[in-house]
C-alpha cells in the first residue's frame, strides 16, 4: 500500500525545461512580457491580475537575482506570495523534497517556484502537487526563465535574435544556463559558439548544433558575447580543470581589447570581476548585466501569467496558448 | 548442482509435465512437443504419450519449456537491509524469474568477509531460500581494497567466490596478490571494474546526453581501462576471472582480445544494458534508469549485443540492486544506483533482443543458464534425463506490463512500465516448485 502515490504525470502545464516550449510559446512569452513593460513605468507599479492566486518560491540552493525576481513578479500581478529557504525550514531537520512538497502542497498553492542543487528536483516535485511549476534552476541541467529573460534582453537591444551569433564563454560543464540558452538561441534561429578550456567542454556538447572553440579569439566574430561565472567553489586546488584562476583570466577572461563596440556583453551574475569578465566590459556600454535584470522581472511576471490565465477550451489544459498583452488594469 | 548452493528443505517435485516445447541446445531439443516426468525431483522420464498415476499432471501445451537460468550477479541486501530485500523475497523474484540458482554479492552490513558471517547466510538460506542461493565473500577485509580475507576457511565455509563489487579493486599489487593466493581455494575471483579517478561521481554515461542534461559523465573508460589492466594481470598470473557488468564497446574489445590470448576470462552483462540506452536518462527517473555502470551509448549497446551473440560476453546477470522506495523518490542526482530485475530478465531479453532477431533464442538460454553455471563451476542445468529438476515453463505469447506489486521487497524495477513477451508460470529449482504463476480470474 502506498500512502502517496506518485501522480500520473500532470495535465497542468509547467516550465521545467527549455525544451517543453516552442518557438511560438516563446514569442508569446516575450511579447507578454513586453505587454508589462508600460507597468514598470507608472507610479502604482502593480495589476489585480493575479489577485487571490498564490505562489510559492521554495529556494534550496542560494539566489539573489531568480528568487528576488519571482517574489516581485508575482506581487506585481497581486498574487499571494510565500517563499521558503531550505535553511531554516524542515529540511534542516532531514525532511525529504518528497515530504516538503507534500505539505505544501496542502496549502493550494497555484505555482511552486523550485531551485535545487539536484537536477531532476522539478520533475519530482510535479509527481506530488497539483499547482503547475516553474523550475528556477536545478543542478546543471536547466535555468528556462534565465533562458527567456536573456533572449529578451537581446530581443530588446538588437531587435531580434533569428541570425543572431552568439559566443557563450567559460565553464560550459557546470553551467545549466550554459544548457538552457544553447537550447533557447537555437530554437530562436541564433547560431551559437562555445568557448572555454577544453576540461570545461562538456564531450559530445557538439550533438546540441553548436560550434565549439577553445580560442577566446573566437568570440570577435560573435554578435553577442556570453560570459559565464567561473565557479571558484569548483576551481579548488586540485580540481585541475584549469590550472588556476590567473591563468584562466589570461586566456579566456573577456577583456576590453577583446570585445568590439558593436558586440554585446552579458552575463547571468554573479560576476567575478577580473576573473572571466574585466571590470570595464562589465561596466562599458556594450554591457547588458543590469537590463539583464530588469528583463527578468517583466520576464517572470509573463511566465506566471501565461500558467495561470485560463486555457483556451479548444486546446485543452496541455495545450500553450497565444495570448494578448494584458491590458493596462490598475489596483483600485 | 553444486555444494555450493543452499536452498530451503521442500518436498520434491513429482509432476508429469505434458505436450510442452522443449529448448535445450545442450540435450539436442529445438522445441520438440514432449511430455517431461519428475519424480521425486529429478527428471524420470522424456517421451510421448507418458502418464504416470501419482504425479500431478500439468498441461504445457502451447507453452514453452527451458532449462532454469542461472543468475551470477544479485544483490539479497541480507544481512543489514532486509527490508530492501532478504533471502525469502529475493529468492522468490529469482523463482518467479525462472532462475533456478543465484549467487549473491557480498556487500552487505557487515560485509562478508569472514566465515561467522557466511555461516549464518547459509542457515538463513537453508530455511529460506526457494531457489538454490550461492554467496560470495569479499576480496578484501571490509571490502576496503587493504587485506585479503581468509579465502581458505571461507571456501572451506561454502563460498561461491569471491567479489568487492560495488567497488573495484583499487590497488594492481593487491589484485595480484588475491590472484595468486585464491588458487588454493579453486574459487574465481569477479570484479567491479571501474577506476574510481575517472569514474567517481559519474551520473550517467558520458556523452551527448550527458552533456545535454548536465549530469556528470562517468566515461566508458572508467570500465575499460580497469578491463584492461587485470586482464593482463590474469594472463601474467594465468587466472581464471569473471568480469561483472560489462557495459562499454571498449571492455568488450578488451575481452575479446584477451580470449584470443588464451586468458581464461568469463564476462557478463545486464538485461538493461541490452536493452537500453543512455537516451532513457531523459526521463530522469531514478528507479528505472540510474545505476553503476551507466547505460550507455547505442553503439556500446550494439557492440554487447554482438558479443553476446557470439560468446565473448558468456553470461547475462541481472545485478539485481534492492533499494527503498523513499532512498529512489529523490532527485535523479541525490538517488543511489541500482535497480531490480530478477522477475524481468528473461522477458525483457525475450521481448528486446529474440523476438526483433538480434540473438536467437537457443543462444539466449545457453546464456542465461549453462554459460554462467559453467562460469562459477556449477551443474548446467538441463533438460536431460536423470537430473535434478532445474526448469521452468514459459508462455511466450504473454504480454504483460511490468508493474507492482512485485515478489521483491523494493520497486525500483528497470523495466517498470515496459510491456513484456514471456511470462514465467512454473519453475522448478533444486527439484522442489519454486513458483507457480497465479492466475486471478475477475
């Protein structure tokens, strides 16, 4: 006998991957996510979109920027917001993700917003809840709502991305972002170069239609340069995957005379400055890190508003649908 | 079939088994329809038209009958984690299997690494066990890769061989040394083989997969640089040794080679090495696709095809890996490796690889019953006149879906899911009925 059941895999519609969405459900994310724009601009910051509607962000792994980003989305669009640290909460105390999820459950949530330093939390978590959910980054496998804000920000700077070449550079195996973009850029028609030192490589990477170099040269021909942390936790001594950071910035750290004025700079945060970014790329004008931000919140807004705005009958729960900006409502 | 095995006190087996297709390459039977005698648990009798007043009749017709499988590589958790699995329910999944002898690692809490240990395994087992049960010792005290066990008192205590699987051997001089002194005991040494520096860590195969799901790779040369390295200790030293697990194109190339050069080397692989790939890693489930070694490529799955087909690899082995359900509702990287497949083997095997034509069933039997028997110095079983019964009847044209409850005490079936050709409904281990198929009418 089994108390709790694993669910059949839910009808509800979930972010978990990159691959779940399409290039029309992209478009529609994006030009929703447009829609919110005018919101960041007026004095009363909020719609009662969302109103009555709750959402959960159940953080296991630190955030600043993702679990930030979720909490002011969802309060933008006037949903109930909750959030939940795994320091502090009953995981501390040894309770299972399984258990976690469970209890919370109980408490109806519309969406759960999960990080995990485990790839594959997101699909156990849709095995015990009925609220649809986003995946805010899980191991090294996704970061899908990175994926769309990044796609947005270059949308927004270059006013589209099919054509586009886009050079993403550093440690591409421990990268989920590195994961989700190479799947949203060339679902959106970018072409995209990965470059970094060969241990950092992921083998058979090649298999996901991307270029690979081990040449920072190789960025100059790129229309945006991608840059990603290099995770000092991992470059410990004796890791060996290069032979230290000094090296590492001296070869592949994006530095002004590597950059071009017309090239666009990005980077998912954090940074660290000197190592794979110069502090004068990650302030000059190519540099999009802040809008990168910004992008995020309108980005997240559009996520959660596109779960949990009704279906169309026609095309049933599972079905994504094309949806009009929203208008411009006001809290009353 | 060897004194070696332990199985249960049960009555012996008195039945007349009529119009079955008899398999057995080794007796000369290409599915001839025969009626097949056991009386007081050995085979009495193989003819037509056979009746005999005091045994039960069983009718066979349309069924198939085979020599029981023989099952080198399971995991019993017993003793310290029964209730992942014990020597009750691990030998009834064997049963309902149709195996008719296992031999299970020693990786247990404690380890057995010491002739009390084993001693008490084998009691367990004579009470217990519902199919013959054999039990390796460890290579080393503690399976910690530093100080041989007593190989003498411990074959001398009845075991079946000696293994640290779920670890390798680290240390070469060590390997050796186990070599060399295992011979006063004529027991074969069988393992692991994974370099830890290349391997530990490792989630999944390495490779396009991998790279996409971003799970650490354990590379096939983790496998195959250890395949290489102690066959050419076993060809210095001139020993016999069974590789656990194959999984790589590599280790078989390895294997290969070595057997041209004379080594007296046995290997086995997996049903789900033969069956899948490291593509159901997609599914991030960890109850049917995580364990050690990895699926892998569907070139490597091809290349262990091959080399079952022809020989180099000589046995299948379930590794048959028990594990609580709640240690497997975890994320995919947070889950330990294994999974269960005794009661799955044969028609996974059937489904996947005799019924598309890639091995022919004949060769399929003779490696999943004589080919490992011979492996560790057991009987083959076979149907021949004058044996033990050791057999099992098989309807083939049974599709069934694979799901709980199961005879193991643990669910993280492989196949969980999968809809199967085969289905066991009689198997007779050690002369005794070990299993009968229930058929509940609705």
């Amino acid at each position: 006998m089994e108390l709790y059941p694993p669910k059949t895999p839910s009808q509800r519609r979930h972010l978990i991957s990159v691959t779940d969405l399409a290039r029309p459900d992209v478009e529609r994310l994006l030009d929703t996510a447009e829609g919110f724009e005018s919101v960041m601009e007026r004095d009363v910051k909020k719609v009662p979109t969302l109103r009555g509607r709750t959402v959960m962000n159940v953080f296991f792994e630190s955030s600043t920027r993702t679990s930030s980003s979720f909490e002011l989305a969802a309060k933008r669009l006037s949903a109930d917001t909750m959030s939940l640290k795994a320091s502090g909460s009953s995981v501390d105390k040894g309770e299972s993700l399984k258990d976690t999820i469970l209890t919370l459950s109980a408490y109806g949530p519309d969406v759960i917003v999960i990080r995990h330093a485990q790839a594959g939390a997101p699909e156990l978590v849709t095995r015990y809840t009925d609220a649809h959910v986003v995946n805010a980054g899980d191991g090294k496998h996704q970061h899908p709502t990175q994926s769309l804000l990044d796609l947005y920000t270059i949308r927004r700077a270059l006013g589209h991305v099919d054509g586009l070449h886009v050079a993403i550079v550093g440690d591409i195996l421990h990268s989920r972002v590195a994961r989700s973009n190479i799947q949203a850029l060339t679902l959106m028609g970018a072409r995209v170069t990965l470059v970094g030192p060969p241990p950092l490589i992921p083998r058979g990477i090649e298999a996901m239609g991307v270029d690979v170099s081990h040449d920072i040269g190789a960025i100059s021909a790129a229309d945006v340069v991608y840059v990603l942390r290099m995770q000092r936790e991992r470059m410990l001594e004796g890791a060996n995957y290069v032979p230290n950071l000094r090296e590492y910035a001296a070869l592949w750290g994006v530095t002004s005379d590597r950059v071009r004025p017309s090239q666009l700079v990005m980077h998912p945060g954090p940074m660290n400055r000197g190592v794979e970014i110069a502090p004068e790329v990650a302030d000059g004008v190519n540099s999009k890190v802040v809008d990168q931000v910004r992008s995020g919140l309108v980005v997240r807004m559009a996520v959660l508003y596109d779960l949990l705005t009704e279906p169309s009958p026609a095309g049933g729960e599972a079905a994504l649908r094309v949806v009009a900006a929203p208008a411009g409502q006001e809290v009353a | 079939m060897s004194d070696r095995l332990f199985q249960r006190e049960a009555p012996a087996a008195d039945l007349l088994i009529s119009g079955a297709r008899l398999h057995d390459a080794s007796c000369g039977l290409d599915g001839a329809q025969l009626d097949v005698l056991i009386t007081g648990g050995r085979i009495a009798e193989i003819g037509e038209s056979l009746s005999d007043g005091s045994a039960e009749v069983i009718d066979g017709s349309g069924l198939a009958m085979l020599p029981g499988l023989v099952d080198p590589h399971v995991h019993l958790r017993t003793p310290g984690d029964e209730d992942e699995e014990d020597i009750a329910s691990g030998t009834r999944a064997a049963a309902a299997g149709g195996f008719v002898a296992i031999l299970a690692m020693p990786n247990t809490r404690p380890v057995v690494d010491s002739a009390p240990v084993l001693g008490g395994l084998i009691e367990r087992a004579r009470e217990q066990a519902a199919v013959p049960t054999g039990f390796f010792a460890a290579i080393t005290a503690g399976q910690e890769g530093r100080t041989l066990v007593e190989m003498g008192e411990l074959a001398a205590r009845g075991a079946a061989g000696f293994s640290d699987d779920g670890r390798p051997v680290e240390s070469a001089g060590l390997l050796r040394r186990a070599l060399q002194y295992s011979r006063i005991t004529g027991l074969k040494l069988t393992l692991h083989e994974e370099d830890l520096t290349l391997g530990a860590g490792g989630q999944m195969h390495e490779g396009a997969v991998a790279a996409e799901l971003g799970l650490q790779g354990h590379p096939s040369i983790a496998e195959s640089v250890m395949v290489a390295r102690d066959l050419l200790i076993a060809r210095h030293e001139a020993s016999p040794l069974h590789l656990c697990h194959i999984s790589a194109a590599e280790s078989v190339a390895e294997i290969r080679r070595a057997k041209e050069l004379g080594v007296e080397v046995t290997a086995e692989v997996s049903p789900h090495h033969l069956c899948l790939t490291d593509e159901a890693v997609r599914s991030l489930d960890p109850n049917t696709c995580k364990m050690n070694p990895p699926l892998r490529s569907a070139e490597d799955r091809a290349a262990l095809i091959e080399a079952l087909a022809d020989g180099t690899l000589d046995s299948i082995a379930t590794d048959h890996a028990p594990h609580r359900a709640q240690e497997k509702e975890v994320p995919f990287e947070a889950a330990p490796n294994g999974v269960i497949g005794l009661e799955t083997a044969f028609p996974a095997v059937y489904t996947n690889l005799v019924v598309p034509g890639l091995v022919p069933l004949p060769v399929i039997v003779e490696r999943m019953s004589a080919g490992p028997a011979r492996a560790f110095g057991l009987d083959p079983p076979a149907l021949r006149v004058g044996d033990v019964a050791n057999l099992a009847l098989w309807n083939l044209d049974d599709s069934w879906r694979v799901e709980p409850p199961y005879a193991s005490r643990s669910r993280n079936a492989w196949c969980q899911g999968h809809t199967l050709q085969g289905r066991c409904t009689l198997t007779v281990a050690g002369g005794s009925v070990a299993h009968r198929l229930v058929e509940v009418a609705l």
